[in-house]
C-alpha cells in the first residue's frame, strides 16, 4: 500500500511527485511514481529500458530513428483519416518516458494572456472562478525557478551569447516587420545553452531544461520511488483508496502489476490521462460516476473538450535574394514569436526548426506550392498541377533539388490559437484514438487569419508558403493537446473540481493538461506545471479542500 | 498479401553509405558508396532498389561518380526492415491500423513483404510496357509507373511505404548522415557516437568557441565562426509597440 501513487511524470505528474515527495520526506508515507516510458538518464529507475547512456550521461541520441523516437513519443491519431488519405483527421504528438512531454519540447515558457481565462461559452466562464492570469503569478514564478527560465534576447549586449535568439529569428523577425508586425524572442527553460539543436530528440548536450533536472531530481532525492515500463491500464476504487492495474514491461517481459494506495493523481498528460479514465469508468458506478455530463442533453464530459491549442504548422522557403541564409537547424528550435495578432485575432506566431523529414514526408506539410496560395480553411486546395496537368512529385530529382535548400532557404513557422476545444478521446480495449468534429468558425477565423500572415511574411521575403495537410487533407496536428478531463466548478461541466478531484471520488485527483478546460494560444507546459503547483500547494496545506495529511490518516 | 504490400522489407544487404567525410560531395570515389554486385540481389531486392533510385536518384557525374548521393547510398533497403518499418509507421502514422502479429513477426516474413513490393511494382510497369520488369524500364516510364500509382488510393498506400523508406533513411540521420550533409547541414561531428554537433558557437573547422573569452568579432572577421546567431537586433517595426502587447517580462499581456 502506497499513500500517494501518480501515473505519469510530465509537467503534472513531476511537480505533483516533487510535492507530494517533499510532504512525505521523513514521514515514513510512500511515494510512488508510475511512467510507461524509459528513466532517459539512468539515475532514477536502474531497471529502465531503453538504449544505453552515452558519455553525456543521458540517453538521447542525435536521430530520427525510428525505434528510438517510439521511446521518446507516441503518436495519437484518428484511424479513419490515416496518412494522405484525403479523409479529415488529427494527429497528436505526445512525450513518452520520466519527463513526459519535456523530453521533446522546445522550452518555450509563456505564461497564458489573461484573456485565456476569462473566455466564456454557452454563457458560462470555461475556467473555474479561482482561475486566473493573476491568481497563477505566483505559481508561474514559481515554475519558472525550477525551470531555469530565461527570456532570450536578440544582441548579447546585456546577457551571455548562448542566450540569443536564432539566425532563424532573425529571417523571421525581418519578415514580420516587412508586413507591419513585430517579432520578439521568447523565454526559454534553458540555461547555459550549448544550442546544439535536437531538442525534439531528447536533448543531449547542457541546456534545455527538461524535467529530470529539477523536478523530478527533487522528487527523488525526496525518497519518491520511480518506476518506468508501467504501462497502467485501469484504476479502480477500494475501500479506502485506489487499486492500479497494469503491466510492467521492464526487460522485455510483460508483468502483471496491481498497486494499491491512499491517494491516486492521475498525470499521464491529456489523452493518456484521459484514456485512463475512460477504460476504467465501469469500476467507478453510482455516486461515484466519473461522467456527470448533463444528462438531460445527453452530453458527456469525460474525453470531451479536446483542444489542439490552435496549432497549425506550415513550411516555406524564403527568396533566393534574401540576403541572409536561415540555417534553422542551428541552435534552439524555437527562439522568438510574434504576438502582433493577439489582441485582434487571438494567435501568436512562432518559427521552429522542423527536420527535414517530417516535410519530405508531408507531415504536417507539403514541401510543394499549393494550387490556389490564396485559400484559407479546411481542405481549400491541394498541390499545385506540374505543367503535365500531373501533380507536383514529392520525389524524384527535382523535388530533390529542392530539398537541397533545406537548410538555407526553408523556414517552418506555425501558430498557436484559441481553438474551441473541438476534439474527442475515444478508449476502446486496445487502442485510444483521437477525433476532431467541424473546425467553428471562429477557429477557422483564427487559423484562416494565422495562414495569410505566414503567407505574407513568405511573400514579402521573396519566397513562397508551401501546402499545409490542413488545406489539403483537412488534417489537425498538434503537439499540445489539452482538456478531456476538463476542471470545472459544477460536475456537469467537467470531470474535475477546481482542486483537480474527480467529482464524486475521494482521494483521486487529474492533475496534467487533461484538466486544463481551455485552449492557450501560448506553448501550455507553463502553465499545466503552475495550476499543479497551485493544486498541491493547496491540498498540502488544505488550503479550501481536505489537507492531504488528513487524507492520509 | 495486401496488407504485406504495405510493409517493409529486406534483411540486411550492405547498401550503405559511409558517413561523408567533412565538406562537400565533390566527385566522390564510388568506393565510398559501396554496392553489392547485382548478382548477388534477388530479383525483387533489384526491382526495389530501381525504384528507390527513381524516387531519390544518386546524382553522378561524366564518369558514374556519385556527386550527390541518393537512396540507394544511404540504406535503403535496410531501413525497409520490418523491424524498422513497424515503429515507423506507428510513429508517423503511415497506417491506420497495423496487427499486433506484426512485432513478432519472423525476419523472413521480411523476404515475403520484399517480394510483394516488387510485385506491385513490376504491375505498374506492365501498364507502361507489357512484359517488361520495372527494373528494366527506361527512366521516363518508370516514374510514369510511379505517377499511376501514386495517383491510385490503393496502390498509393505501398509506394508510400517505399518513398518514406527511402527519406527515413537519407534524412533520418540515423545510419547514413550523406543525405542531411546533401541538404546542407554540417556533417556530424562524431558519426559513431551519433553526434551532429557539439553545440555553437564553433569555428568553420569544428573547434567550440568560448563565447564568454574568446573574440568573436575576431573570428567573424577572419572568416572562420560559424555561429547560430546573427546577434543582430531586427529593424524596429513602424507604428507598433510591442509594450502594448507584451509585459516588461516578455509575456502577452
């Protein structure tokens, strides 16, 4: 019997584990922590899988391999809409391993604007009353300690060289200005940056911060016990707590586990989380119901309210007459954004080092013009016609000529909106898929407005926008999902109260991006760590809600 | 089978670049891209190696020289493995749905996919040429063969697997780096340990600078930094302050 066990250590499940541990420390009370993943660098769980540490004492490797990035993230996806298959789909990306989704991020840390908070639907405010820009301060100050956050500049005037923004930022800034906008760099999780790049592989090299360097690193010097390869597949209430179920995969074997405790926080990020929940909601029954939807409408809350924080990801090449080169495989992967169309249009723009794989292969993009450069909105055009009436090869030595302009003339940018939450998780038995319902007219303003100024900032630096899969195939990618289990303050409206309890279950707790019950417009992992802050700060102290050693006794 | 058509193949075989030396790919010798000789290759393995050829072509010069290196130079059919292929396409969702058998499946059934894949392809070539293997077709018709059949839904599913093979591994940095050199990256700075690079700034030989002591401004003069930064401020933008927009802390408002 544990006290505390929380499955996932991401931005929830870490700050929850350094928490919850330093509550526990010398106590006697067990902490333990649940991953699927691997331990990426060793010091954590001894029997983790996972390819051996190199000289840097990590992990990671400088790769797109196949077999190691399934180690590092997994791919959510809808079946009906597979690869170029013309049929609408969406696409998550999600972090796998001690460290979740901060193994792959780029260490952007904005703080949400306070309109976030403030958006209402139906009459009522999407976020709880307690919640706001102001109230989180303090929890993003807090965050952004542990972090190491650093707001980037564009000279070194006043701060260390490796804390400039990119060669990149700098292509992308002029573009911006050349159509009335303004490019500022962005605070990073980053510290004494070696800007070797590959922060999307797991970085290798002193830098980016992710989660095994604070958080977690606290949490186990707190006696908290990790333990990697436990893929859960249930959870069920006991008598006096939660009983776990899965299998531990550890040394290619398929254990099965159960694992009882006091207290259960489930963090295993939007869909995992929700997933969870999902698979297990026959075990909880009655008063204990995890989906208290309005019945009277039929409306369900659990795996509901998926957002893709407005992502949209486009590629395009800059003038051959621009005088300067991108090179955007250099240094951080994201280093500077646009906020210019915030307060009319509710994005923010930001240009980010893609690799050239994921283009060529057409994810998330084309590396080809589209047939009509002007369209806006889901599956508006396709890839233009070569002058054969064919459509333009995404192979052969032409399409490979092109390629060798990658890394001087390419430039990936993309957006991060206010959507409308229009995407479902769905659970079956052996599989958990995503959906994304109609694109709302307001998102399809935003996204629309978010396209024609990444096309004119192309335009106006000589180059052209390439074809998106959103126009062309109608497919939504995003690597910040957020929402499922949204927080509310009635049960009919979410899964979670505004202490990230399950309503109608004691003790058991959602406590990652799943509860979050909004889109951001900003990268979210900030503010997912601030409001689990701000959650375990209150449980630890009672703070409007039962206080975790009481709960405990 | 269908389902087999859709997956990788080919145990290892030895067609593979060695990582490129530092600079560019002047008139490499063809030893440095080391093929089997045709004999040795089954006829399937053959067919498939012409059509990675036609899908990303090794650029030669006058003599047969590799001047730009292709598919066939950085292992293509070894990515094509299943064991390889599996997590790909789960990772890039090049499928909708992929049997769970698929993990166990032998290295042999490899032999059986490879077979299938070359099937697809010398049936595309009949509708160009009657009778003719895909291999033997002249240029022109084989990317004929491969317009058709990406423009058809069914058999586009199959030459995808084929093309994302063939950018898995010139791009994919994982056993080849020839074709991120190709594109303009650096080459790595340390192949075996799987090392693109240290970290910036560094010197056009590769050297790390201390960007604290050392004298940048020196170095660029020369001619020898190779930064990730410009470390240039942007042009301001007429009639836009950013105050207005984002606090003294760097946050939207």
């Amino acid at each position: 019997m544990f006290d505390v066990v929380i499955i996932g250590s991401g931005f929830g499940g870490a700050v929850a584990a350094a928490r919850a541990g330093l509550f526990a420390q010398g106590s006697g009370r067990r902490v333990l922590v649940l991953d699927k993943g691997i331990d990426p660098t060793g010091r954590f769980d001894p029997l983790s899988d996972g390819p051996p540490l190199n000289e840097q004492g990590n992990r990671f490797q400088h790769s797109l391999a196949p077999d190691y990035l399934t180690e590092l993230g997994e791919l959510f996806t809808d079946p009906r809409g597979a690869y170029r298959s013309g049929v609408p789909s969406m696409n998550v990306v999600t972090g796998k391993g001690l460290g979740g989704g901060s193994l792959l991020y780029d260490g952007v840390s904005l703080r949400a604007p306070s309109l976030v908070f403030d958006q209402v639907r139906r009459g009522r405010r999407l976020w709880p009353a307690a919640f706001s820009r102001a109230a989180l301060q303090p929890w993003y100050r807090v965050v952004e300690q542990q972090l190491r956050v650093h707001k980037l500049e564009w000279t070194d005037a006043n701060v260390p060289h490796w804390q400039l923004a990119t060669k990149r930022d700098f292509v992308f800034a002029e573009g911006c200005r050349r159509i009335g906008a303004t490019a500022a760099p962005l605070k990073l999780a980053t510290f004494q940056d070696a800007n070797e790049g590959w922060w999307n592989q797991g970085q290798r090299f002193s830098g980016r911060q992710d989660l095994t360097k604070n958080y977690l690193s606290t949490a186990h010097a707190a006696g908290v016990e990790l333990r990697t390869g436990h893929d859960v597949d249930t959870i069920a209430p006991t008598n006096d707590g939660y009983v776990v179920k899965g299998v531990d995969t550890r040394g290619g074997k398929k254990v099965e586990f159960e694992i009882e405790c006091r207290v259960l926080i489930v963090a295993a990020g939007a869909i995992a989380s929700s997933a969870l929940l999902l698979r297990s909601r026959d075990h909880f029954v009655g008063e204990r119901t995890l989906d208290r939807g309005d019945e009277d409408n039929g409306r369900a809350v659990l795996g509901q309210h998926l957002s893709s924080n407005g992502d949209y990801g486009v590629t395009g090449r800059v003038g051959a007459d621009f005088e300067r080169a991108v090179e955007s495989f250099k240094g951080k992967p994201m280093s500077s954004f646009c906020p210019s169309f915030w307060p009319e249009h509710q994005f923010i723009l930001i240009p980010f080092h893609a690799a050239p794989l994921y283009p060529a292969l057409e994810q998330i993009t084309t590396m080809n013009p589209p047939e009509h450069p002007n369209a806006l909105g889901r599956g508006s055009t396709k890839v233009a016609e070569r002058g054969d009436g064919k459509r333009a090869r995404n192979w052969g030595a032409d399409f490979k000529r092109q390629l060798t302009e990658f890394g001087t003339r390419s430039l990936t940018m993309g957006c991060l909106a206010l959507d409308a939450c229009e995407g479902e998780i769905l659970a079956d038995a052996d599989r958990v898929r995503v959906q994304w319902r109609e694109t709302s007219e307001r998102t399809e303003e935003r996204w629309s407005a978010a396209v024609d100024a990444m096309r004119r900032i192309y335009e106006a630096l000589g180059g052209e926008l390439f074809c998106d899969n959103y126009r062309k195939d109608g497919t939504v990618n995003t690597s910040h999902p957020l929402g499922g289990c949204r927080m509310a303050d009635e049960a009919t409206e979410g899964v979670v109260d505004p202490f990230g309890e399950a309503f109608g279950n004691r003790n058991l707790f959602v406590m990652d991006g799943a509860i979050i019950p909004s889109a951001l417009g900003v990268n979210p992992s900030l503010t997912i760590a601030a409001v689990a802050e701000h959650l375990m700060d209150r449980l630890i102290r009672g703070d409007g809600t039962e206080a975790l050693a009481d709960r405990l006794a | 089978m269908k389902v087999l058509g859709l997956l990788g193949l080919g145990t290892a075989c030895g067609v593979r670049a060695e990582d490129p030396p530092p600079g560019k790919f002047d008139a490499l010798d063809p030893e440095d891209y080391p093929y089997r000789e045709v004999d040795e290759l089954t006829q399937a393995e053959a067919t498939l190696l012409a059509a990675f050829d036609v899908l990303l072509p090794s650029e030669r010069d006058a003599e047969g020289r590799v001047i730009v290196p292709g598919a066939n130079d950085v292992g293509t059919l070894d990515m094509l493995a299943l064991a390889n292929f599996v997590p790909a396409a789960r990772q890039l969702n090049l499928l909708p749905v992929l049997p769970a058998i698929l993990d166990r499946a032998p290295e042999t059934f490899d032999e059986a996919v490879r077979f299938v894949l070359a099937a697809d392809l010398d049936a595309l070539a009949f509708d160009q040429r009657p009778f003719t293997a895909f291999r033997h077709l002249p240029r022109e018709l084989q990317e004929a063969a491969l317009d058709e059949g990406f423009a058809d839904p069914e058999r586009a599913v199959g030459l995808t697997f084929l093309r994302a093979a063939c950018f898995l591994a010139y791009l994919g940095g994982s056993d080849s780096k020839a074709g991120l050199v190709a594109i303009g990256f650096p080459p790595f700075e340390d192949a075996a340990a799987n090392i693109a690079v240290r970290g910036y700034p560094r010197t056009t030989d590769g050297r790390l600078v201390d960007a604290e002591t050392e004298d940048l401004a020196a170095l660029a003069a020369q001619g020898v930094l190779d930064d990730y930064t410009y470390n240039l401020a942007p042009a301001p933008t007429l009639g836009e302050d950013l105050a207005t927009l984002i606090d003294a802390n760097g946050d939207l408002l």
